[in-house]
C-alpha cells in the first residue's frame, strides 16, 4: 500500500478484510486496547487460536493492523489509515454530491408552504 493511495488489490484486500464479523470485531477489540497480545484477543472468541491468528493475518495484510513482537508475545495497534484513506475517496465526493441534493430538496419543499 502506497503512503497517499490505495490501489485495487489494497482495497480488494481492505473491503475483504471488513466483510467478515469477527474481523470487525478484532478490531474493536484492537483499538479499544492498543498494544493487546493476541492471546488477549483470542480469548474474546470461542475458535481455535489459529483461527484468531488467520483472522489477524487477513488484517494485517490489509494494512489495517500492525503488530510487533516482544518475546514470545505480538502487540497489535488498529491503523486507521486505509479506512481514512476509503473515505477520502468516496466520502467527500459523496458529500458533496448528496449535500447540493439536500439543499435543492430544502427549498423545493420551502417554497411548497
């Protein structure tokens, strides 16, 4: 993933990531508690650690967590950036289309009373 933009295989990868539950789960549980050992996050689901630590995989070839090793434990950090970078894509060009559509709808239905 470059620093400024995700590619399509980026957001292939994001999107894949977010369309699982349990991902979206992790990673509330991840920014609710920077730093967590992934035991600490496996112990929120009733699955094998190893298919916690698939789920993490599949996060962290997104982008979407960070980890890094002390000893035998690995530390996760949530990393906000591709999902910054989604919505900066789509969520001001959205905004402002939608947001001219709402005034029009404002004073069309203003000038109906």
């Amino acid at each position: 993933m470059r620093r400024n933009d995700l590619d399509e295989d980026d957001l292939d990868r994001v999107f894949a990531a977010l369309g699982n539950r349990t991902r979206r789960r992790i990673l509330d549980i991840v920014a609710m508690h920077p730093g967590c050992a992934v035991g600490e996050v496996a112990e929120h689901f009733e699955m094998s650690r190893i298919a916690v630590q698939k789920h993490l995989a599949t996060l962290e070839d997104a982008h979407l967590l960070v980890s890094a090793r002390d000893g035998r434990e690995r530390h996760l950090w949530f990393n906000a950036v591709p999902l910054q970078l989604i919505h900066e894509r789509w969520g001001e060009r959205y905004r402002d289309f939608w947001s001219s559509r709402l005034t029009r709808l404002k004073y069309a239905v203003e000038g109906e009373e």
